[in-house]
C-alpha cells in the first residue's frame, strides 16, 4: 500500500511539473524582443524626397561634432534603443580626411564637405534613412542627387 501511495505522489508532481512547465513555459516563449517599427532622421525632406542639410558652422577649435541620434526617431516600443544602430558614411574620396563617423552617431567635420549618412537598425527589422549633408554647394555631389541641392 505504501509502494502505491509513493507511486501516486510520483505521478502527482510530474503531471504538476508538467502542467506547470506547460503554462509557464508558453508565456515565457511568447515574450520576445520587438522590433522597431519606424525609423527616420527629423529632417524635412526635399522636392525630390530626400533629407538634406547642412552641418553647424565650423567653429574656431577647427572642427564641429554633431550627434546624430538627437536627429532620429526610433520606435519607442521597440526592444533595442538608439545605442544600437548602426551607422555608414559615403563621401568624395577628396574630402575622406575632412570627416569621421565613430560606430555611436558622432559625425565630425574638420572642414566644410559633402557627406551621405544611412543609418540601420540591428535588430533585424532593416529599417534604414539616409541624410545628405551638402555643406560645399560647389564640391562634389553625390551621384543620386540632380539639380540644384537647396534650390
């Protein structure tokens, strides 16, 4: 009679764990990260639809540093926030001396120069914008960009 009552409690807690594993373990794999739904630079876009500016006036230190997470717009839900994007600069092989990106956003100019930020998302939503940076209206222009830039 003891074998059977020690039988029973056995086979109680396993269809307990299982059961239990089974709610819980449904709603723990149910929670996962959410992808960003919408991302894009606070620019104005153009006649021709794309974003362009130009950067702040170069000051006397020789350089001026834009941030450019303080441009973008992310999902607010999303599971990863703007520290994780991820950034790409195009610019004239002429002007490649004149201008770094560092992997957090941080755009500097040492001279007056054109540059195409993209910016993407990492969380596999491939979300991605791109601003044009025309600051030498007579320097080279980038290839997509016809007509007048600010006209």
């Amino acid at each position: 009679m003891s074998k059977k009552i020690v039988l029973f409690v056995i086979l109680f807690f396993a269809v307990a764990g299982v059961i239990l594993v089974g709610i819980f373990g449904t709603q723990a794999s149910g929670s996962g990260n959410v992808l960003a739904t919408e991302l894009y630079f606070d620019v104005p876009a153009g006649a021709d639809g794309k974003k362009m500016m130009s950067s702040p006036e170069i000051g006397e230190e020789g350089f001026v540093t834009v941030l450019l997470s303080d441009m973008i717009t992310l999902s607010e839900d999303a599971t990863y926030g703007k520290e994780s994007l991820s950034y790409s600069m195009s610019v004239p092989d002429s002007a490649k001396e004149f201008v770094t990106l560092s992997s957090n956003g941080w755009l500097t100019f040492y001279k007056s120069v054109n540059v195409i930020i993209t910016v993407r998302t990492t969380d596999g939503s491939n979300l991605s914008d791109k601003l044009y940076y025309f600051n030498d209206l007579d320097g080279d222009k980038p290839s997509d960009v016809e007509g007048p830039v600010f006209g």
